[in-house]
C-alpha cells in the first residue's frame, strides 16, 4: 500500500488506529483453546470486531515465533486473512530486524515479499547497509525505530553527539531520512513520549509515525496527535493488549471492537478538528 | 553451557571457531534438494564434518524464516541434531533481537528455553529491559551487539558522546555490561575493524566476544588474535560463507570440513603460543 492509499484508507474509517495482534496463547480466552489453531482463531475474530474502526494491524513476531512451526502457521494464516481485507487495513510486520546487508536482504523478502507485509520495524543500530535492502520493494515500508516506548530508550536514544549536539535519535532520523523517501520509510516513536514529537516533527515534518505506547503503556492519543499529525495525518497509533486483551472470556472480540471504536471516535474527532476528513 | 565449560571446550579442541549456518535454500548443493528437508540435511553434514574443529554453531535466523513454517521446521531439526552433540557445541541463535521487556522475555523463552540455544544476538537500541529478559535463564548468554562487521557500523556506532567523549559502542560495552556478567554476556564485535578489539578489551577484559567477519567479509584471524585474546580464550571467531559454501558440489561437507580444519589449526598454534592449552 503506497503513501496516497494509506491516506485514503484513513480518511474513509476516519481512524489511524493500528491494533498490535500481540496475540499471545497463554493470555487468550480458554474456550478458544478447543480450535484447531486457538491463535489464529482469536486473531480472525479480534480482525472481524475491529476493521470498521482499524486502519492497520501489526502482528508482534514474538509471540507467534514463541511456538515455533506451529505459530508461523498461526502468523501466516493470519496473514492471508488480512490480504484478503485488501485496502482495508496496512499489515505491519513487528519484527525489529536488522543485520548485514546479504541476511537483511532475506528478512526483508521473508516479510515484505513471502508474507506480504506493507511493512516491517527495523532497528538502526547496523545502519544504512541493515536497512536498505528493506527500501526496495514498491509500495513496501520500514518502519525504523527511532525514539521508543520502553524505560530502556534513556540509555542510548538521548546521548548526545560532540559533533552537533544532537541526540541518538535525531542522529537516526536525519542520517536515515536520505536512505529512503517519505513513501516509504516512517518511524517508529513511542506514545511515552509525546512531547517530544514536537522535535521529531522538525526533522521529518513529513513522515508517517508509527506510534505504539497508548494504553497499556501509558501514552495519550490527545498528546501525540497534538505534537504528532500532519498535513497527510503522519500518524499510526497503535493499541495491543488495551485493545485485544480487554476481556478474556467470550466476549473478547466484542469488547476488543469496542475499544477500537472508542480510539476511533477520538481520531475521527481529532482528524475533523484538523480539517483533514 | 557456562563459561568454565566453554574454556573446557575450547581447549579439548584446540579450537575458538564457530561455524555460522547461514543455510541459504538457494545456495545449497542441488543435489540435496531431493530430501525431504535439504536444509537439515545441509546442515547435518555440514555438522558431521566440521564438529571435530569447531565449538559453536550459529545458525542464522533469517535464512530459517525466509521460508515460514517450513524453514522453522528446518531450524528446530537443526538444534535438535546439535543437543545430540551436547558439551560438544556451544550453540548461538543470530536473531539480533531486542524490544520492549514483555516482548523480549516472550523471545528470550523461544530462543533460550524452548530451542534451548546456549545464546542469542541481540541489538542494544532500546536499552536495559529489551537486554535483561534474555539474561535471566542458568548457563544461557546474550551477545550484545557491539561493533558490528559491516560498513552500515560507521553511521552510528562511532557517534561520539558530548558529555564524556566516548563511542556509541564504547556506550554500549560501559553500560550494558552492569546488566549481566562474564558469565552470562559476551559481545559482537566485527574482525573487519580488528584493531579497535584493542579499545573494546580495555573496557571489556574478561568477556567471551563473538567474532564475525572473518573470511568472506575481509577479517583476519591472527589481527583478531593479537587484540582480542584474554586469559580464557574471550573469542569465539565465526565463519559462514568461508565453511559451509566452499563448494557447492557434492563434496560440499568434506571440503567445509578441510577448510574448518585449516582454521583450527592456526587457532590450535594461536592458543599454543599464548600458553592457553
């Protein structure tokens, strides 16, 4: 999915909301246990509940690697279920890959050619040659850390170069800004955060942000839409377990659209605010 | 394996080499591609023949998931085969993981636990708590990405801090190594930039460092001898490419054999002189 139809994407649901299948078997609903693949259940109905209100969705690798063969089948199916969605939600692979040139060559044919991901998170700390490989496919993504969520951002992120006094994370948005083009790379800057978007902004005014950290991680949506939206919204928020892990009996699926239509009423109001509907 | 068990290793074969099985589908001999699982069958033999000379295998990830569940069955055949060969192979998933600490626990019990690998990669970027879940598990080792082999290694690792005049990567070895202990941590650090193993063993003593980049990518092993040898060995020295395609005829597991042989050999004589066996 290019730039144009992301946009369009979102303005239709009036949502960039992007639900995180951290899909997890040990904290899905017991009676779902009884299928023949219970992840990939839980996903089907989590995906069903929430695509009104959903622009994307982005399977955290982990969980489904936990289980070796058997949950990449889990992630695969669940990946030819959202192709069949086409246009109605960006897939993103979170991954966090990055290595030599010859082996993130073959992560990003795994994910963005195999699987068929509009995109997959990469981390910097290899540099351009880790991520490049990634920016040759048409109308495919990275989604490059930059500034994240987690405590642990404090102990590298925000050292600051002797050089120029920027910070590692500005190092890492300016160097990488030239790799590729705001059609196809976005970052990844954590909803902890938020005032510091402001400054982000000023380095890539025109890249979309995939925003994770609202919710169980404490970020707010008002605040990074705030710092945050563009002229083209620039934003994908992401929910995970705010959203699927909601309820854990029956009624998961149910609960888990409710809250994407609670988030999605809010970006509806924030987009219509901006005059960007 | 902990690290008297490994010295024990080292010094049993004479030998600090691990061999990275970076068991590219499309590289294998054709001849292979009759079995029911080419890539087992790759790696199988290439154990048999090199097991004799070398200590450590690190398969890497990208070229198991490249192929979805069926790649995956690959690997899990592979680690299976190798704890067949126990306290006759340190093992080492190169997966350069690393994410918010629900995330990376989740991945420090697939690669550590369920595989059972002795040790994975891991990038350093998002700091303490997306390192400090793999480094909970008896007997088990992160290797911290450091300074890597590649040319990308110039964008940020060399970035020098404002406040104390260090490298990133000198960042990353000072700090990091408070998470864990020469017991449970080692560090990647690229035989393409052998002379900086100099710096690096200034602050890192008494670590075991995982050495890449020798033979296809340019490294020399008696520059990463002379900078990187502690009095406990402190290196495995991984080759790939140099070992498991030297041929891709039918005698592809004898010749990666000679040519591991040929590199236990020199290391043999390099432990010799250094009074280590």
């Amino acid at each position: 999915m290019n730039k144009k139809e992301l946009f369009e994407l979102i303005k239709r649901k009036k949502s960039f909301l992007c639900v995180g299948l951290d899909s997890d078997l040990a904290k899905i609903p017991t009676h779902l246990l009884d299928n023949e693949d219970p992840v990939f259940e839980f996903n089907k109905q989590i995906i069903e509940a929430t695509i009104e209100f959903a622009v994307a969705y982005k399977p955290n690798l982990a969980f489904y690697e936990s289980r070796g063969s058997v949950g990449i089948r889990s992630l695969e199916k669940t990946i030819a279920y959202l192709s069949k969605c086409k246009n109605e939600a960006f897939t993103i692979a979170d991954a966090k890959r990055g290595d030599i040139g010859n082996t993130s060559k073959e992560y990003a044919k795994t994910f963005l050619d195999s699987y068929g991901f509009d995109a997959v998170t990469v981390a910097p700390y290899m540099g351009e040659d880790s991520v490049s490989p990634f920016l040759t496919f048409r109308d495919k993504w990275v989604a490059l850390l930059a500034l994240t969520s987690n405590k642990g951002a404090f102990d590298f992120q925000l050292i600051e170069n002797k050089e120029n006094g920027k910070r590692l994370f500005e190092e890492v948005l300016e160097t990488s800004k030239k790799w590729g083009t705001t059609d196809n790379l976005m970052y990844v800057v954590g909803a902890t955060k938020a005032e510091m978007l402001a400054d982000i902004r000023k380095i890539v005014p025109n890249h979309f942000l995939l925003v994770p950290g609202v919710g169980a991680q404490g970020g707010s949506l008002q605040e990074v839409a705030k710092y945050g939206l563009n002229s083209q919204c620039g934003l994908l928020v992401n929910s995970s377990r705010g959203i699927i892990f909601k309820s854990n009996d029956k009624d998961f699926a149910k609960t888990a659209g409710e809250e994407a239509k609670k988030l999605q009423e809010q970006m509806a109001q924030i987009l219509d605010v901006k005059n960007l509907l």
